[in-house]
C-alpha cells in the first residue's frame, strides 16, 4: 500500500462569499439596460412603424383616417360639410323633410353654396334618399378630385330607442329622432355611379373622422320582431 493510500482523508473547506457591492451595482445595472432596452423598443413599435411612419392610431378600421392627418383641403371639406349637415338637420326637425342642396346653396350654407374664392375643384352636390338612408354626395368637376359622402341614416321603422351618447356618429334631432351620420371621400369620384350608398366601405369610400372610434362601428338599432 503506498503511504498516499493510507494517509486520511483530509476534507477541504471551501468558502462561498457572496458578490461584492461593485459586482452587485453591476448586475442591477445590466439588468436595468435591457428593461429600459425593451421598454423602448416596445414603445417604438407601438407608436412608429419600421419605416420610420407614424402607426395607424388605435382603434381606426382599416378603411377610416383621422382629418388631422388629411391635406389642408380635406380639412376644410370636412369642417363645411359639419356645418352643412347642422342645418340640414335644422330644416329637418323643422319641416320633416331633408332639404336640397339647391336650397342650402340659397341660403349661404357651405359647402353647397359656390365660393368664387375657394380653391380646388367645384362640386356638384346632390341628394338622394330611400328608406332610412340619405346621401348628399359631392361630385367634383374635374377628373381625379376625390369625392364626398354626407351619409345620414335614419331609425328604422318600429325600431327600439337608441341608447346612445351623442357624438361624432350620433346627432340627435330636437324631436329626439337619433341620426348615424358620417363622411366620407374618395379619391377619385368622377366616375362614380349616382346611386344611393349604404355601405361606402365596400365601395372605396374612406370615412374621416375627428377621433378614433373606441369600439368600431356602433351598428344602428335592430327592428323589433312581434
């Protein structure tokens, strides 16, 4: 037997400290990069798309946009088009009836009446309606001008109340007839059929809009069934 077989074995006592304050200063220091690191890349591809764009603000349907992001003219197409739709639905609690184009021109409403002074295209503006929904649409006199949809829809007949907050989409009458009112252009509407519009959306309609919708689109009161 050699003399290392029969010497005892002799434990070894090893001593575990725990890191120093510059080492631990260190990791939380790291580990504080990468959060901040993923906060932000986060953040940056919430708000900017990779191409350096804004992103689609939240909440907007593929075929709505904000007017704060529309060209200057639109802006101002918009605006009139709220004013406009303000005294239609005047004569329309007054009379019971929607009034033409023709009349509101009469009367100095925008954008139906002509301003020698605006710039862009003219438009010829007319009404249509059928059942519950009614269309003034705006169609420009030249080629590739963008057209203009006032899309107003009435409750269906023997339909419930609608419950509805007054808002963008929701314009209540003073005989208290609730309104789902909205517009809409697109891009070029020189060609476009007259016809009555109902679901712009599948026909190339964009709809602007002053605040991206909470909730999509708020669908109108069903009919009552017996």
């Amino acid at each position: 037997m050699s003399a290392d077989a029969a010497r005892p074995f002799e434990p070894r006592t090893v001593e575990i400290r725990p890191p120093s304050l510059r080492e631990e200063t260190t990791i939380v220091v790291r580990l504080a990069v990468v959060i901040v690191a993923i906060v932000g890349f986060y953040l940056a591809n919430t708000a900017w798309r990779v191409d350096g764009a804004p992103a689609r603000a939240s909440g907007l349907l593929p075929y709505q946009t904000l007017v704060s992001d529309a060209v200057s003219g639109a802006q101002l197409m918009f605006r009139e088009l709220q004013e406009g739709l303000l005294e239609a639905e005047r004569v329309r609690s007054d009379t019971g009836e929607w009034p033409a184009p023709d009349a509101l021109a009469d009367q100095g409403v925008p954008p139906f009446t002509k301003d020698p002074t605006a710039r862009g295209p003219a438009y010829r503006w007319i009404v249509t309606h059928r059942g519950a929904f009614i269309n003034y649409r705006g169609i420009p006199g030249v080629t590739g001008a963008p057209a203009w949809l006032l899309l107003i829809q009435e409750p269906l007949p023997d339909s419930l109340p609608d419950p509805s907050p007054e808002d963008e989409e929701h314009h209540r009458l003073a005989g208290g007839m609730m309104l789902h009112v909205s517009v809409w252009t697109h891009a070029d509407g020189s060609e476009l059929s007259p016809a009555l519009v109902q679901m712009p959306q599948n026909e190339g309609w964009i709809q602007m809009r002053v605040n991206p919708p909470s909730i999509g689109y708020a669908p109108p009161p069903t009919v009552k069934t017996p």
